[in-house]
C-alpha cells in the first residue's frame, strides 16, 4: 500500500471516530488531535481502528510518534515494508 492509499484510509477510519470532521481541510503538518479535537479516548479509538485496519501493532511508546497526520501515514507505511 502506498502513501496516498493509506492517507486515504487513515481519513476514512478517523471519520468513523469522529463523523463531524471535515477531512478536506486538515493538514498533515499540523498535530491531528489538536485539527479535530479528539479527545484521549477518542484518539485511544483511532489508533485501535487504525490497528485493526492495517494489522499493525502500535505500541504506547510510539503514540508520541503519531502526533500529525504525516506522522501517522509515515508510520503505517514504514510498519507496512517492515512486514
């Protein structure tokens, strides 16, 4: 799966969790919680479902890590060639 696949994906799942967010309008440079005002719980849920759709373990020491939505995509991407 490549970069724009994945962002895509990583959108659709974050508008599961918060269906109020308009996804045209975030930037990937900026911190995502802070774009669509997740709260921890929220964000809890979002790497559980971003996890579940990507099959990827995410352990709570990387959570720092995933702090932007480039971050995110970086992430499942560098996991996804790890596998």
């Amino acid at each position: 799966m490549n970069s724009p696949d994945i962002r895509v994906t990583v959108l659709t799942t974050l508008q599961t969790i918060a269906p109020e967010v308009d996804i045209t309008t975030l930037r990937d440079d900026r911190p995502l919680r802070k774009q669509v005002d997740l709260d921890s719980m929220d964000w809890l849920n979002f790497l559980t479902a971003i996890h579940e759709k990507f099959h990827v373990e995410i352990p709570e020491v990387d959570y720092e890590r995933l702090s932007t939505l480039a971050d995110v995509v970086a992430y499942l991407e560098e996991s996804s060639k790890a596998s």
